[in-house]
C-alpha cells in the first residue's frame, strides 16, 4: 500500500495539471521592449541634458537599435496572439484599468516615436545621405526643429514602456509570484541595466563608456535591492506566496535564477566594471554581454515560474 501511494501519488510528476499559456513569445517580448526602453531613455535624457554632443553614443547611435527591437517584440505578440485577424481590437478601446490597453497605447506611441528619433539623425551619421521624396526631408526638418519636444515625450514614454513590462505580469492575481507591485520597478530598472549595457558596449568613448559602467553599477544595486524585497514581501505574505518564493529557494529554478540571473548577470559583471573603473583592462564587451544575457534569463524565468505557481494544493 505504501508502495503504491508512492508511485501513483501526488509526489508523481505531472500528476496535477499544469496550465502555461506564455511560452517564449511573451518572455522574448519583455526582453526586447524592457531594452529598447532602456536604450531610449538614456537618449532622450542626455539629450535633454544637453550632452548630444560628448555622449552621441547613447542620443545618437543606440536608439537605432529600438526600432527593430521593437518590431522583434511586436512580432513575438502577433505570433502569440490566437486569433491574429483581431489584433486591431486593442486599439478600439483605452481602458485605463487594463495593463493590455496601457501596453497596446505604449507601443503604438514608441516605435514610431523611435523611427523618427533615429531618422533625425540619419543625415548626421551618415554623410552625404539624402530623403529620397521633398516631403520627407520636409517632415525630417519638422521633427529636428522640435526635437527637445520629441525627447520629452520619448523619456516619459519608455520610462512607461519599461515598467509595463513588470505591470503586465503583476496584474494577474491569480499567479502568486507575479501578484506583487516590485515587478513593474524591477523590470524597469532591469531595462535600464540592459539599455545602459547595450550603449557601453558599442561606444568608443571612454568618457562615455565609464559614465554608463558607473550608472549601471547603480542600477544592478537596484535591482538587487527589489530582488531581495520582493523575496522578503513573499515570505511575509500568505502561504501561496511563501511557496510561490520556493520556487527560487530550494524550488525547481532556484539553480537557474541565482546562477544565470544574479551572480552571472549582476554579481560578476559588477565586480567586472569595478575592476575596469579602477585601471584594469577589462574587455568591455564580457561585462555587456553578461548583464543583457541576465536579463533574458530574468525575463524567462520569471514568466515561466509565475505561470508553475498557482492557488492550489
């Protein structure tokens, strides 16, 4: 009898059902909307600040990157979608309580304000380019002359754009580890690391690049600090959320999410650009390359673990 409570219990793997609707498609898209938020941000902000000129990396160079990561990410929601021709339905309607709405809006004002930020300065970067119709180059003129506009704009809207990502998951109730209100400032700040990153990586300013290393130690201390409250809110809370926390503490991810997550993608590139601020010579790309692998890592864990925890038993 003990033998056979063994094999046919509840200690039986798939036993109870399982239910996961986002798969990679959704996590992809957190990645890419949290970096291109990130990557905006910052431009807009220098640019405001008026360092255009000693910082034309993150105002000039890395927002081109936003427009296909954005379109990446739009692409991963239409391929998610189940019924593709109603994806129109969204923009019928704003409801302000409702984070699809919020998301769909967002997106609908940042790419294209993202696509006309890079178009600016296509002419600068890129001698001798031409607008191919006078219309265009007339529309160009437009947005250069009200560009200051254009950055107030873009700041406030990626700054929303990046914590709807965390907002999206945390408005389910139903699944403990994503009902809680640190996701939207963790993901947040976790698009700013990544966007930071992204900016460090390819610029050839040293200047500039030591300025976002220093911002970015910064904000991976942020996120270690949502990371460490969000677990101590969980273990506070009702027993759902406790065994919602277990899933990173002794649970199933805790490997993946303390591994991939904090030590290789925060821990490891810290002590990287620690070094690198202090006079070693530290290749630029590895710490770079860990922080944005960290926050794939965050983004699919995340997504996945929310959708194992559950109400039940």
């Amino acid at each position: 009898m003990k033998e056979e409570l063994i094999i046919s219990g509840r200690m039986n793997p798939r036993v109870d059902p399982n239910l996961s609707i986002w798969g990679w498609e959704i996590a992809l898209y957190l990645f890419v909307g949290g970096l291109a938020a990130g990557i905006l941000f910052f431009a807009a902000l220098y640019y405001l600040m008026g360092k255009e000129k000693t910082f034309s990396t993150a105002v000039k160079w890395a927002p081109m990157a936003a427009p296909f990561l954005l379109i990446i990410g739009l692409s991963a929601l239409f391929y998610d979608l189940h019924h593709k021709l109603y994806f129109w339905r969204l923009y019928t309607t704003i409801r302000l309580s409702s984070p699809m709405s919020w998301g769909a809006w967002t997106l609908m004002v940042v790419t294209p304000l993202s696509i006309i930020w890079s178009a600016t300065y296509l002419p600068e970067l890129r001698p001798g380019w031409r607008w191919r119709y006078r219309w265009l180059e007339q529309l160009a003129a437009f947005f250069i002359a009200n560009r200051r506009t254009l950055a107030w704009i873009m700041v406030v809207s990626s700054a929303i754009l990046g914590i709807y990502t965390g907002i999206l998951l945390s408005a389910f109730n139903a699944r403990p580890l994503w009902n809680t209100s640190i996701l939207g400032p963790l993901f947040l700040a976790s698009g700013l690391s990544a966007g930071a990153a992204f900016i460090m990586m390819i610029s050839r300013n040293p200047i500039e690049r030591h300025t976002f290393s220093k911002i970015d130690l910064l904000v991976i201390g942020v996120e270690l600090f949502f990371i460490i409250h969000m677990f101590m809110g969980f273990l506070a809370s009702s027993q759902v959320q406790i065994d919602a926390a277990g899933l990173f503490l002794g649970g199933p991810y805790t490997l993946p999410f303390w591994i991939f997550v904090v030590f290789i993608g925060m821990v490891v590139p810290a002590l990287l650009e620690i070094l690198e601020l202090r006079g070693q010579r530290i290749p630029v790309f590895l710490p770079a390359a860990l922080i944005i692998f960290g926050n794939i890592m965050l983004r699919f864990l995340i997504v996945y673990a929310g959708q194992a925890s559950r109400y039940l038993y």
